[in-house]
C-alpha cells in the first residue's frame, strides 16, 4: 500500500514535469515554531524564502503569525474542527519584463518583421495578507489521517514608484530607439477562497508521515483559479522537532505567480 502511494505521487510529479516543460523551477526554505498557550488554543510563528527563474533569483521573504484554536473533539479522538487565523507580510521580487507591440512594427528587406516594445525594471513590491481559516479532520486508524481546510484570504498589495521602463520606438528612418518613460504600479486588494484536501500516513516501525495533498484557488473580487498539488513527507526527530521535505506544483492564471515547481524543505519546532 505504501509502495503504491509512493508511486502514485512519481507518476504525478513525472506527469506533470512533462506537461509543463517550459515551466518554472525553484526552492523553498522555511523555519517555523509553535506554542501551546492553554488547551486548545496554539500560536505559531513561520519564516520563510522562495526562490524563482529557475532557483537563480529570489521570489520572496515572508514573515507571518497564527492563531489556531480547536473547537471540537470526539470523544474517540479520531475527528476534531479548529479555527485559525493568520497574518503575513511578504516581500516579492518581480523579474524585469518585455512586452512585445504587436500593433507597432517594421517589415524589413528580408519579409522578416520587427516590432517596437516596452522593457519593464525588476523591482520589490511589498504585500501583506490576512488568512481565516475552518478545518476539519478525521483519523480512522492510528496511520491514516486526512483534513479538509477552507480560507478566506485577503491580500493588500502595496504602492510601487518609480519603476524603470524603456519604451523601443521607430523613428522616421524606421530605426529603434530607446524612450525612458517610468512606470509605476498602485495598491490593489484581492480576496481569495483556498479549498484544500490532505492525507497523510504514518509509516509503522519509523519516524516518517508521508503525505499528499491537493488545493483550489478561486478568486471572489477577481477572475483567478489556482492549483496545488504537494507531496511529501515529514522526518519525526523527536517528539519536539521534525524536517518536512517536498514536492509541489504550482498551476494558475494570474499573472503575480508563475506556474512551475517548488522543492521545499522546511523545519519546525513545538515550544
């Protein structure tokens, strides 16, 4: 059963490696801890890198806080539902960008054709977002577990000035020449609904959960629908600290994030 879960996640990632060869490539690295404050009720604090352009540059910085507060337990265990709400600021890099005028072109002696376009600066642009969550989750046994989580995710993206741009016009002789003409981009907000289904199992005889899971996007103030499908698994070094380490795919059509695959690695620590 193990051996077929396993390979089951392969035949996923190998599928869509191939699918989606043009497709971006990076890392994650996360640090995160929790505490219990009474019963019932955790904080958790997280930190967390990403990179992008295939693991060359860096995507963002995030630093965030939580709340997560059990509302109900069976008597058995075996199902509970909790509440969580978080907050986090991120920093994102956005990679310089050419877009290509279609409407403004040369044709040349040789029937080839090229066109005036506009090259975009890389720069920072700062965002902070605020999650409220509802989960649910079930253990029939003492290996298997799954989960459903529902969040509501608001996101503030913050002003930006002066951002470098050239514009590449023809002249009267049809050559290119370049046009500086900075760009900025205003503050925006988006709400999302995030709709994630998890399973995970604990391997009998060692200290390793394996698991997988699969979540859905959709905008509610913008036309957005967002896909993730992750495996992994989770190395118990005691009963205080583990290592999660795994494999994700990124698929949407928004223009803020590119589609591609993450490799992540990420440590946590219980208080």
């Amino acid at each position: 059963m193990i051996k077929r879960f396993v390979i089951g996640l392969l035949a996923v990632a190998s599928f869509q490696f191939a699918s989606a060869q043009s497709d971006d490539f990076g890392y994650e690295l996360s640090v995160a801890g929790e505490a219990k404050l009474y019963r019932g009720l955790k904080l958790e604090l997280e930190g967390s890198m990403r990179t992008q352009d295939d693991a060359e540059r860096i995507d963002r910085f995030v630093l965030g806080a939580g709340l997560s507060h059990r509302l109900y337990q069976s008597l058995d265990k075996r199902f509970s539902v909790k509440a969580s709400a978080g907050f986090d600021y991120l920093w994102t890099y956005r990679l310089a960008e050419t877009e290509i005028k279609t409407d403004n072109y040369v044709l040349e002696a040789d029937n080839s054709v090229t066109y005036a376009y506009n090259e975009t600066d890389s720069y920072w642009r700062n965002r902070h977002r605020i999650n409220i969550s509802l989960s649910a989750s079930y253990a029939p046994n003492k290996r298997w577990s799954f989960s459903l989580k529902e969040t509501f995710q608001y996101s503030h993206f913050c002003k930006v000035d002066s951002i470098g741009r050239t514009k590449w016009r023809f002249n009267d002789d049809d050559e290119l020449y370049a046009k500086p003409d900075p760009t900025s981009k205003g503050h925006k907000d988006q709400t999302i609904l995030r709709s994630r289904f998890s399973a995970s199992y604990d391997i009998k005889g060692y200290p390793i959960d394996i698991f997988a899971s699969v979540e859905y996007g959709c905008g509610l103030n913008y036309r957005v629908n967002k896909w993730k499908f992750t495996g992994g698994y989770d190395l118990k070094i005691n009963k205080k600290n583990k290592l999660s380490l795994y494999y994700r795919y990124n698929t949407e059509n928004d223009d803020d994030e590119a589609n591609g695959h993450l490799v992540g690695l990420g440590y946590k620590i219980d208080f």
